[in-house]
C-alpha cells in the first residue's frame, strides 16, 4: 500500500496503515486495485476486494474463457524452465504449461 498524499510505503500499525513519512493514515480493509492497459496507457482504480494472483489471456480448454490467473513453479531441476499454472478465472478448471 503506498500514500496517497507523498507516495511512500505505507505499514500496518494499530489496525490502520500508516506512512512513516506524512503520517498520512488509512484504514485496513480497503482494498484497491490498479489495473493499467499497457496499449492505451490508461490506469483504472478499482476499490473492491482484489484477488491476489495476476491474470492473462489464455484460453481455457475446459469453457473456452480467455481469462486465467497464473503462477510460475519450478517443478523440475534448476536448470529446467518453469512451470505455469493456470486456473480459468470462470471455471476454475486449472491446466499446466511447461
């Protein structure tokens, strides 16, 4: 979480955020999301509760959404690529790509 007002890191201090800097303060609890399109540069602010996991466009082999979450897991030896994991954002079917 980052102020709002100078922009530095914000730490949760007796139930609120805090900022060390200002001492600019906020309540736990709200959350926000930012998402930003990379093509038209605009940045959405989306208060509501977030899911923690970042998305992509895929598309599910189960219901054919073109939305996952995904994480990277190194599944074999180090010298191997990692493993993606995804998990459809409307069915949840998950699916590995390696």
């Amino acid at each position: 979480m980052f102020c709002p007002e100078c922009g530095s890191l914000m730490f949760p201090r007796d139930g609120v955020y805090g900022c060390s800097r200002c001492n600019c303060q906020k309540e736990i609890g709200t959350a926000q999301c930012f998402v930003t399109d990379a093509k038209s540069k605009e940045t959405v602010v989306i208060n509501d509760s977030v899911a923690t996991l970042p998305k992509t466009r895929i598309l599910c082999p189960e219901c054919g959404h073109k939305e996952a979450f995904f994480v990277l897991r190194q599944t074999r030896s180090a010298d191997e690529p990692e493993t993606r994991i995804y998990r459809c954002c409307k069915c949840n079917a998950s699916w590995r790509e390696y």
